[in-house]
C-alpha cells in the first residue's frame, strides 16, 4: 500500500529513506491510510458491496468499533488467537476494559439481542464494511486495521439454504470485484453431540503426536484448534488426524448433505476440506473458507454460528455469516482494467486573470454548483500559463477563461479546448451554453 511519505516533499524534494523516518510521524505498525489516488477504486468496491447487500436483502448495521472485552472472550473463545494474542484492550478512566472489535459478528449478534431485533421478522439479514483491529505480525495480506465486509443471516429456522446463501452472497460480490479462479473449501465441524466424540478422537490421536507448545497446552481445552496451526511439525501430523466428517451425528450429516445439494443447485464450486475448523469459538456444522488460486490467504471466511446467542447469555438462535478481507482482495484485483481511471474528470475548466476574477470566480462556481455540473479551478495560481499548462493536463474539453476586461464588461471567454475557438459569453448565460454545449 502507499505510503505518504511518498507523496509529501520535503523542502520541495522527497526525503530520504532514513529522512523520512526522523522527519515525520510514522503510521502504527501494520495500520494503513488509504491515500486519495485508491479511494475511487475503494468507492467502487463499496457500491459492488451495497448492490450485492441489496439485491440478496441484507441491511446495513454499523456497531461500535470499541466493545466490552468480555463479548469478545465468551463469544469468540478464551482459547483462540484472536482473544488470547491478537486483541488491543483499553481500560478507561472509569475502569471499563473495552477491546478494539477484532471481528465484527459477535458485536453485531450482541446488537441483536441488546436491540430487540429479534423481534423483527425472521431470519434477519444484516452487513456491514467495517474496520477491524487485531493484534498479528504484519505481512503481506496480513494488517493490524483491516476492513472487512461481513454479511449476517440470524434467527428463523436452522435451515441449510441460509449455510448456502452465506457463501452464495460472498462468492458473488468476489465475482463482482473481478476476482478470478474463485475457489470455496468447505466442511462440518458438527453439532455438541457429534463434536463430543470427534473431540475425543482428536486427543486420542494427537496425544501420540509431537506437537508445538501451544498445542501440547490447547490439546484438552481446545484439540480443534490444532487442526489449524502453522507450525509446521504440527501441519506434519494434520493428515492423518481423524477427520470429523466420519463422526457427524444424522441431523448434522443431512444438514450438511442438503448444504451441499444447494451449492450445486446454482452451480458453485466447492471442494471439501475436512480438516477447515475456523479459529473462532462460535461455529457449528458449515465452516468454508473462499480462496483465489496460487494463494493461501483466505479472502472470506464464515459458517454456522447457532450457539453465539447463547454464549452472549440468550437462547440459541440459529445464524450463519460471510466476512471478507477487503485489504487482501484489493490487493489482487487492483490491476483489473475496471479499477483504472476511476476519476471523473471536470469538463469545464475556469481560468482566472487578476485579483478581480478571482473572487467572483467564487461566485461562478457556486453557480456551475447549482447545475450540478463540476468546475476545475486552481485559483490558488495566479500565473496565467500555469494555469494553462493544468487546464491542457486536465483535458476539459472546456475552458473559461474570465480577465480583466471580461469581469470589468460581465463576460467571460468560451474556449473549445479541442477546435481552439474561443467566443465572449455574457455571464449570466455561461452556465447554460456550456450546458448545451456538453450536451
Ligand atoms: P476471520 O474473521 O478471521 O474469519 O477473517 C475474515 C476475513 O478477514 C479473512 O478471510 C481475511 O480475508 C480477512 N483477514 C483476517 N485477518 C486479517 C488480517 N490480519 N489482515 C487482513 N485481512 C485479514
């Protein structure tokens, strides 16, 4: 991503790399701005997300972006990176522990409950594109403020079209940022009955394995967190791990089944990955991770997520949810023909002589304002042919040119940037001759 640095000289010359660093503040560690020249391309992405949302019923909700610790540590799970390494947690002056949200469905699934929207009619569809904040090693694709985009289906029945439609909703916004050779990994973790006995399996097998010391730790609170670990001694042992697919109970193996069958209703490709866990607490039966190919960072990620109500104090309340990273998929899509020459460019553009042009300039815009109708200035330069040398850069195909003796007779000078034709035009009609001229 860019760096402002960059962009700002410093006594007139970009500084120095070691310059750079003493002279200016430096964003924190693994924490982005997004800079002018990547907004329209953001903005897109946006309207790809609120079109999507739209189209599929989901509603907009925003939450807090400080929540109370405790949501965080009963919904996502005490025994999972994002609570026990990666969340910034703050005390305030009142003595509140509030953590930055590090993922936004156990908020949203508070709101919820806080916010009687149970009580709407169900299943409620909800998104959102939001910061969140986790504490990991920066790298590639891998941020301490990222933005993500999650789409929520909670309450109604534990219906599997909702699993489908979670990764249906995603898979076609990736489409739509122009992401290729999508690639959807999926699996069951199962319910409380059949995740008693696989858990049991797991220990069993993992006990006779080496293992790293977080797992050796986790083993008896949490063996299936193992199944996600990086360390590569434990990523050694992970195929022939027990796979929980042959230890779903009926009900999770028809649930999943008929998760499937409507993948393939619409033609969406999947493939299973028994081993696909998720590194948060709240997830039951669908888990699925969406891929692009040649890369092993996940784009989007979600599941099932029936007992979260529960966790946060409520009764279960069946849900299923999508978030993407929308760093990561920026990062892949931003060379795509769509995202280029995103500006609009201004078709007019007013050149001003002299102190008196000057500020009635001011004036003249808010007019061209009224008409909705976007005007290039650079009032700031008084020099005629920087002015000049700007408008030829800009490419309006109109310039107005206003000087001295056309404020002093109320007239303004019509340029056609492409012919080179010029002609006076009363001001008070110049609003709308270049109206019909652009028409
Ligand atoms: P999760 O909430 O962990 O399921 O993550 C959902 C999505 O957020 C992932 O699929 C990634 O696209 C994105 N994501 C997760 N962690 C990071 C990170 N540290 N930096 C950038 N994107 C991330």
């Amino acid at each position: 991503m860019a760096d402002i640095q960059k962009e700002i000289p410093k006594n007139g010359r970009t500084p120095s790399k070691r310059e750079g660093k003493a002279a200016f503040f430096q964003s924190p560690k693994g924490m982005h701005d997004i800079l002018p020249a990547d907004w329209p391309m953001w903005e897109k992405i946006y309207k790809i997300a609120r079109e999507i949302a739209e189209f599929y019923n989901f509603s907009r909700i925003e939450t807090p972006i400080l929540e109370n610790v405790d949501l965080f540590i009963r919904g996502v799970g005490e025994v999972t990176d994002i609570v026990e390494k990666e969340m910034f947690v703050l005390k305030t002056k009142g003595g509140d522990k509030l953590a930055l949200r590090p993922e936004i469905t156990a908020p949203v699934v508070r709101s919820y409950l806080q916010r009687g929207l149970h009580r709407l009619p169900q299943p409620l569809k909800l998104y959102y594109i939001d910061p969140v904040f986790r504490h990991e090693k920066p790298q590639a694709g891998r941020y301490r403020q990222f933005n993500q985009l999650g789409f929520e289906i909670i309450g109604g029945e534990s219906d599997p079209l909702y699993d489908a439609q979670s990764i249906i909703v995603m898979y076609r916004f990736l489409e739509d940022v122009k992401v290729k050779n999508l690639m959807v990994q999926i699996n069951s973790i199962g319910c409380r009955v059949c995740r008693v006995t696989y858990r049991r399996r797991l220990i069993d097998y993992y006990k006779k394995q080496k293992v790293c010391r977080d797992c050796t730790r986790r083993l008896e609170k949490n063996p299936l967190r193992l199944l996600d670990c990086k360390n590569a001694m434990c990523a050694t042992v992970k195929p022939n791990a027990p796979s929980i697919l042959d230890s779903l109970c009926t009900v999770c193996k028809t649930h999943f089944k008929e998760v499937l069958e409507f993948l393939d209703e619409v033609n969406l490709p999947y493939s299973l990955n028994p081993y696909l866990v998720r590194g948060l607490d709240y997830y039951n039966r669908t888990v699925f991770e969406i891929f692009t190919e040649g890369n092993d960072l996940a784009l989007a990620s979600g599941g099932r997520y029936d007992y979260l109500a529960e966790m946060l104090g409520s009764r279960p309340t069946p849900a299923t949810g999508v978030a993407a990273g929308l760093e990561r998929i920026i990062e892949i899509v931003r060379n795509e023909p769509v995202y280029q020459n995103q500006r609009t460019k201004p078709k007019v553009f007013l050149i001003h002589v002299g102190e008196v042009t000057k500020k009635k300039s001011l004036s003249l815009i808010e007019e061209f304002r009224k008409e909705n109708m976007p005007i290039f200035e650079t009032l700031g330069k008084d020099s005629l042919s920087a002015q000049l040398e700007r408008a030829a850069k800009i490419k309006s195909p109109i310039a107005l040119i206003f000087g001295q003796k056309e404020a002093y007779e109320e007239n303004i000078i019509l340029r056609d940037m492409e012919t080179g034709v010029q002609e006076s035009v009363p001001l008070s009609k110049v609003v709308q001759e270049v109206k019909r001229r652009l028409r």
